[in-house]
C-alpha cells in the first residue's frame, strides 16, 4: 500500500493527496463548501442485559481491559489531552499492545505531547503505524523527518468531532483516564488528586467508540456527579495508582507575561478592540492561555470596568484570569473547552456559571449550528502568516511539524478574529510571502497585531472605518513584512523533500495542505 | 591565540558567540551551529567571508555558535574578536539608517530615557516600540570590565542599524579618562548624546569635548553631540552648577542616586530624605544654567503604582525627566511628568487671558477678578509647549478654542 496517491491541487492552492493511509479524503473546497450527507457513523447496538446488573464493570487492570475490549492488529485506539504532559495512561496502552505482540496501531489521541515521546520507539518497531491527532515537540519531529510509518493527520478539535461523527475515524477502543469515576463508568474531571476541569475532548469517544474503557485513580460510589462521561457509553472501568502528574496537568503557560514586548501586543489589540467599539455591553470573546491572551483578558476586564460594561461569556481555556472575572461579575458565564489551572477546576466544580463544554457544543462541523461564530473576538496566535492574511499553526518556518491545531481553527468562525504576534522571533520573519503550511485561509483572519503595527485584512472595510483617525499604527501587511525583513533579513527557503509526512484538515474533514519532509 | 565575543547558551536569544583563531596557512576553517541554520545558514555564511575579506584574513579557525542574532549583530561580534587579535583601524560598518542621522534639538522633551546594557543585543532590538523619548546605550556599569571591549562594536553598530523610532540616542560612556576612549568608537555614528558618569567638576566636560572635536576632526562628521552630566557623589553636587555650565552643549543634567547615597555614607531609603539636598541642589544648578535637571532612575520595576508617586514627587521638585531601567516604566514616567488635564485647563485659561490683555493693550493679565503675574503666564505657556509636544493638545487649540 501507498503510504498517499492521487495528488490534486484544493482550493487553497496546494497540493495533497486524496488517498492518505489507504483512505479516500476529499481537498478542500473552500470555506463552507463541503457538506457530506448520509447518515452519521453510530457504535454497534449494545443491549444492558450483556452488562453486570449491579453495575459493577471493574475488571482488574488495564491489560485485561485492552484484551476484553478486542485489542488487536490495524486498530484505533483514542485517548484525550486533559491531563497535557502530566500523562501517564497513553504510554502504558502501548506498553500493553507491545508486550501482546500486536502491531499497526493507530492511535487517535486528541493531542500529544512531550511525556508521549517515549511511544517514538513503538512506532519505530511498528506496534503504531501512525499517530493522528496534535504531534507536539519529539512526536512532531519525528513525523517532520519522515520516520513514521503512515502518514500523521492533524485535526481540529471540532474536527476530530466531525471525524469521528461522519465515520471517517472510526475507533475501536476508546481509553478515557479520568480524575474521578464511578465503577458503573460514570466520570468526571473535576475531582480527585488528578482533577483536571472538563473532560470535554473525550466526549466523542465515549458516544461514538466500540468500546470504551474508563481509567481512574479515584473510584467514587454509584452516582459519580457530575457525570461528564456517562457510564450508559463504558464497557469496562479500571483502577490504578495514579492517572496523572498534577503538577503537569496545571500547565505552567499559564501565566500572565511579563515581557513588555507581549504586553505591548496585549495592550495594543486591546485597545484595537476598544476603539473598533468591538467590546460592549454584552460582548463575548475567546482568549487562549497564552501570556499574551491573558494579558489582553486583563485590558479587557479593565474596559469593562471602566464602562461599567458586562461580558456575557467568555470562551475559555480556563484559568485564574477569567475565574476572577467572573467572580467580580465582569461576566455571566465561562464556556470551557479546556481548564489549564486549578482555580479553573474549582471554579468549574463550584460555579453554575462556569460551564463545561465539548467540541459538539462549540465547534462540530456537522453539529446544527455552534457557538463558535457567536463570539465576538477571537484573541489566536500563529508560527507564520502570509501577505494574504493565511496563517499557519502547525510547521515552522523551517519546516518542522511542532504543534497542533486545537481549537484554532475553529474558532477562526468568530466575528472579528485577531493575531497578535511578533514581528519576529529570534532572527524569523513571522509574515511571509506564503506560509510554510496553511491551517486557516485568510479569508477568516481579521488584523494581525505585532509591536511596529497593525494589518488589517482589506476584506474588513468596517474595521478600517471605525478606526479611521485612530493613532494605532495601521499598516499594510506588506509594509509589516518589509519591516521584519529590513531587521532580519530576508530568510532562505527551507529545503524540504517531496514526500508528504503529514496532512492537515479542515474543519469539515476536507485535506487543507500537507506537511512534507524535513530534509538534513 | 584564541579570541572569543559574544554570548551563548540556554537562555541567549538574538546573540552569537564567535572563537576566532588567526593561523598561517590553511584556509578558513569555519564551523556555524545556529538555531536559525535552515534559513539563513546561506546568508550567516556569506557574511563571515564578507568580514574575513574585508580584514583580509586568509588563514582562520572560526567558530560561530548563533542564537538568531541579527547581521549587525553577528557583524558585532565578529570584528570584536578580530580586533582583539590584529592591531587595525579599518572598521566593518554596517550601512546607516537615515533615521539615525537624525540630529535632535538641544530642549527636546527628556521625560524618559530607557537604559539598555551595551552587551545585551536582544533589549535593543525592540527598545524603540515602547517610545521612550531616549535610549541610553550603557557603557558603563551594566557591562562587565572584560566585556567592555566587544560591548563598544555592538553599542556603534547599534547607533548606525538599529531603528529607535525616533527616540533620542545616547550612550553612557565610561567614566572620564577611561571613558574618552569610548568617544571614538560611538561619536562618528549619528550619536545625539552622551552621558557622562560620576562627573565631579567642570575639566572632565572639557575633556570630554576636546575628545569630541578631536574625533571630529579625525573622522569628519557634523552632527552635534549633546552632553549630559551625571552628578553621582557629594563633590559632583557641591560643583554641580560648574558642571552644568561647563559647555554650550550641556543640556541637561542628571543626578544619580545609587552612588551618591553611598558616597555620603547613607542608605537609600523608599522616603528619599537622604538626597533630598541633592535632588534639590542638581534641579537648582541646572535651572541657573538654563538646562533640564533629570532625575535618577527608580528601581523596583514591578512597582508601578510606587513608580508614579516617585515621579510625582520629581516633578514637584522641578524634574523634568528621569531614567527608567524597564519599558513597562515609560507610559508611568510620561503620564505623571506631562500637564495633567487639570493643569491644561488651567493653563489654556490663563494664556486666553493673557493673549486677550495683549489685544486689549492691558498692562495688566487678569482672570476673574485675579490678576496674574508674569512668571505665572510663563509657566501656562510652559504647561501649554508641552501639552501640545506630548499630543495632548491640538497645535491650534486657541483658534478652536476662540471660535
């Protein structure tokens, strides 16, 4: 088998292969424009009557799970990225699969990271065959220089959602460790040792998977409220020592910067955002954990304050920062994809406003609306963007693959999505004649803010009214590139070989562009 | 002999670390490990050659070890370590900004000026985007003694390459004799200022000038350079009018209090009593000379609310500006030392009076039934000079204000 075929050029300009790992994918078509129809994928029709009536599905470790779940050669197993690095249940699956002697997995993760670099020697000796999900850090590098067996796709987290709902992923086995469960599968990840907020990346895999298995370090009597996971969708629960590192799982990105660079991006955008009268009573905005983005969230409670104004919900990756705003009263509700810190989990256990969320209710592209273009301001980051307002969060400017997508493009739906990023890191120019790799078309990039100045997509006539007579300093994004350029030096292009080591989707499961591999 | 300059490691960004050995024969043996290989590995290459070329050097071992240090950077370091080797006067220049010919105004406003040490290239790269009204490229005490040498490369092509957007360019040489050597290598590059460390009587300014006009000689350039005086120790306050008068091109005069506290044997405290008399006595000498008395830098940078009473507290002494040793510190220095709304209002009011008594050939200015005396009119049209330089008042703001 081909490891891809059948190159076309998409609608974005690039070429990709539309037969990847065997599979038919279809290119993009642009925004909007794929809509698949048909019935959505569902599990095989279980009956109670095959389960223990007490309730009790504890088996006794996690090898048997996998041997009772059907753990075989050519499957997919998921897990999700709660517990970012602090993970310890994904590496010991592989361990189990490789002492069986079983090969050709894939594994479906909702993203990787560092602590998964040691699964580098499965997919060296083939008991995985390739990892589709967020390649971070070691996974990512070994996939850019082309040393994995399949070829790695990267997805949203809406659209791994969309995947795993259309069928185009169809998973075997699903292992979600959670913080607290009950033995009936009940789960939830705001309590226990290992509380990590929201379970919500697990969501999918517990109502589209074969079988699920549920792995906590804090069993809890029959009801385990709340029940984020339902046990109605588990098979097996397992117990264990620990399911993760608390000290990794409270990310320590998460806090406001203290670089006066990034605080000028923060303060510039904010005031961007006040002057476009773009924050109002009411407003909403999304704010990742980034320094910078916690940092615009403080400007941003400070206008709010001054105007005597409220948000109505913010978009989070929770922390302290939107916790606090939300206690003061700055805002009615958190809606949480992710809890980065343990405030954000006490606030989520504890505050009826602080809410919650999965892919299905924010971004699912075959979902009957999501609330992803409600939010008025859209606060993301980017490696590169291009003179057409493209921008890339996956490869680096020379090529390499490492980081994941998230929710980025997802949240590329908002009303008024912005960029704030340097003009450049290190020596590296981050706007380019064209991206390394294109995750989001420019079409849905707003401005991009960096410190010498602001670009504003030409598209957004509005924008340019209201800021009319604005002192931001308001260029082209060719005079920002110029500018960078004229400090650093026009950057080489990177070699890189032909062969594709990776593709990227969009959020409606169409192939966006590749990644191609890193040459020496 | 084997010559080193620059940084490496971990923690060093937009920095390069070169070891240079000068050998007989061989050819260049060139070793680049640099984070940014992959895309300017071509170009970092090129222009090793280009400055081996230009010192004609056929015969070397070197090693660059490169954090994404910039060409002026790069270029920096490299001639820093050729020049610790082979006795030369060729310079490796890079191409001047137009900008940084820029010559400043001897009563530009001085709110602010940014300290960033001369061997630190990563703080000055991004050092203009925050405004401060000057940039001081330190010589002196934030750069180790044995660092010294390569930090002068670094600080001229700084003064030649890098874009300050529009802010004042200084350098703080090292204090007088040594310092006079500073001179030749910042002078000739479209420096604006020069801050004299430690200064304790007027011969060191003369000094300090006969060295400029030397150079100027020498090199040929036209720019005029400003000085600014450090007062730092209990003799330097005691001469400080002296000092202040020195020389046509002094414009302002600081006072800096880390070494004056310790000189007459005091602690400095959050209250400031201990150099209250020299505060005062440096504000005094230097409005006797007609030039800016500019206050010390405060160092706890995460104090932003200390930061402001601080300079409240300058400006009521009659500051006119003071240092800061973080951006963050710039917008708080700026927002405190300019007229405040009230002080505006107040001022627009007093010179309508006064234009009005003008028109009406009135001897005397009067506002209600107050009248108003001159220096009090001089200070509004001070308030006002200002209000309108810091863009807090439009340039026609009594026609507006008439209609």
């Amino acid at each position: 088998m081909k490891k891809y075929d059948n190159l076309v050029t998409n609608a974005a300009g690039r070429i990709v292969p539309t037969i990847i790992n065997g599979e038919e994918h279809v290119p993009f078509m642009g925004v909007g424009k794929y809509k698949p129809t048909g019935r959505k994928h569902a599990p095989s029709i279980a009956s109670c009557a095959d389960y223990p009536a007490d309730g009790n599905k504890l088996v006794p470790d996690l090898k048997e799970a996998l041997i009772l779940a059907g753990i075989r050669d050519g499957i997919t197993i998921s897990t999700h990225h709660h517990f970012r690095d602090g993970d310890l249940i994904a590496n010991q699956i592989f361990d189990i699969a490789h002492e069986l002697g079983i090969k050709n997995l894939r594994w479906f993760p909702s993203a990787s990271f560092s602590c998964h670099k040691q699964l580098i020697k499965y997919l060296e000796d083939g008991t995985i065959n390739r990892i589709e999900g967020s390649m971070n850090g070691p996974l990512g590098r070994f996939c850019s220089e082309g040393k994995m067996q399949g070829i790695g796709i990267l997805r949203s987290h809406g659209g791994r959602y969309q995947a795993v709902q259309d069928g185009e992923v169809k998973i075997d086995i699903a292992v979600i460790a959670a913080p607290t469960a009950d033995a009936f599968g009940n789960a939830n990840g705001v309590n226990g040792p290992a509380a990590c907020g929201s379970l919500g990346f697990a969501l999918a895999d517990s109502q589209y998977a074969d079988k699920v298995i549920v792995v906590t370090d804090n069993l809890v009597p029959f009801p385990c409220i709340p029940w984020q996971i339902h046990g109605n969708f588990v098979d097996y629960t397992v117990v264990v020592d620990q399911v993760g590192l608390p000290e990794k799982i409270v990310s320590g990105t998460t806090q406001v910067t203290r670089s006066p660079d990034r605080l000028l991006l923060a303060e510039m955008t904010a005031r961007l955002c006040e002057e476009a009268g773009l924050i109002h009573d009411g407003f909403s905005y999304q704010a990742g954990a980034g320094g910078t983005a916690l940092s615009i969230g403080i400007y941003f409670s400070e206008i709010l304050k001054r105007n005597n104004w409220k948000a109505r919900f913010i978009r989070a990756g929770s922390n302290k920062y939107p916790v606090a705003m939300l206690e003061e009263g700055l805002v009615d509700y958190i809606l949480d994809g992710q809890t980065f810190d343990l405030e954000g989990v006490r606030s989520m256990r504890d505050n009826p406003g602080h809410v919650s969320t999965s892919p299905f209710t924010s971004y699912n592209y075959h979902g009957k609306g999501n609330f992803a273009g409600m939010v008025d301001v859209v606060i993301l980051g980017a490696t590169e963007v291009d003179v057409h307002f493209n921008a890339n969060v996956v490869t680096h400017s020379d090529g390499y693959l490492l980081h994941g997508i998230g929710g980025w493009q997802n949240c590329l739906f908002g009303k008024t999505v912005i960029l704030p990023i340097p003009l450049f890191r290190d020596r590296i120019p981050v706007i380019l004649d064209e991206v390394t790799t294109i995750c989001g078309p420019g079409d849905l990039i707003d401005v991009i803010v960096t410190e010498r100045g602001i670009a504003i997509n030409p598209k957004r006539t509005d924008l340019f009214e209201k800021l009319k007579g604005s002192k931001l300093p308001i260029k082209t994004i060719q005079e920002l590139k110029a500018e960078a350029e004229a400090i650093c030096g026009k950057p080489d292009k990177p070699r890189l070989g032909d062969e594709i080591v990776a593709a990227i989707k969009w959020v409606d499961g169409t192939v966006i562009d590749v990644v191609r591999r890193v040459l020496d | 002999m084997i010559a080193t300059a620059g940084n490496k490691g971990k923690d060093v960004r937009s920095d390069c670390q070169v070891s240079l050995e000068i050998r007989q024969e061989g050819g260049r043996e060139l070793v680049l490990e640099s984070k940014v290989e992959r895309l300017y590995g071509r170009q970092i290459r090129a222009q090793i050659h280009a400055i081996l070329d230009f010192f004609d050097l056929e015969h070397v071992s070197l090693h660059l070890d490169d954090s994404g240090a910039v060409p002026l950077v790069i270029a920096a370091r490299i001639e820093a370590a050729i020049r610790k080797l082979i006795k030369t006067d060729k310079e490796f220049l890079p191409e001047q900004l137009p900008q940084n010919m820029q010559v400043t105004l001897r009563d530009r406003h001085r709110f602010s000026r940014l300290y960033l040490p001369g061997n630190s290239p990563k703080l000055m790269l991004n050092a203009g985007i925050h405004y401060p009204d000057g940039i001081i490229l330190d010589l002196e005490d934030s750069v180790a003694p044995d660092r010294k040498f390569e930090a002068a490369f670094l600080v001229r092509n700084a003064l030649r390459a890098i874009d300050f957007y529009g802010a004042e360019r200084m350098v703080r040489i090292n204090q007088v004799p040594a310092g006079l050597n500073d001179i030749e290598f910042v002078a000739p590059h479209g420096l604006n200022l020069i801050l004299v460390p430690k200064v304790e009587e007027a011969g060191q300014i003369h000094q300090v000038n006969e060295k400029i006009e030397a150079v100027r000689k020498e090199k040929g350039f036209k720019q005029p350079i400003w000085l600014m005086p450090i007062i730092e120790s209990a003799l330097g306050v005691v001469n400080a009018y002296a000092i202040a008068s020195a020389a046509p091109n002094v414009v302002a005069l600081a006072v800096g209090l880390e070494d004056y506290t310790a000189d007459i044997g005091a602690r400095r405290t959050n209250e400031a009593w201990e150099s209250f008399y020299a505060r005062s006595s440096v504000v005094n000498a230097a409005r006797a000379a007609g030039i800016q008395p500019i206050d010390s830098v405060f160092s706890d940078v995460d104090d932003m609310e200390a930061l402001a009473n601080n300079v409240k507290i300058s400006k009521s002494l009659g500051f006119d500006g003071m240092g800061c040793i973080h951006p963050r510190q710039i917008a708080v220095i700026h927002e405190n030392f300019a007229p405040n709304p009230a002080e505006i209002d107040k001022a627009k009011k007093i010179v309508l009076a006064f234009e009005d008594a003008g028109k009406k050939g009135l001897g005397v200015v009067s506002l209600g039934s107050k009248m108003i005396d001159p220096p009090v009119v001089k200070r509004a049209l001070k308030t006002i000079q200002l209000a309108v330089g810091r863009g807090l008042l439009d340039h026609d703001w009594m026609v507006n204000e008439q209609q």
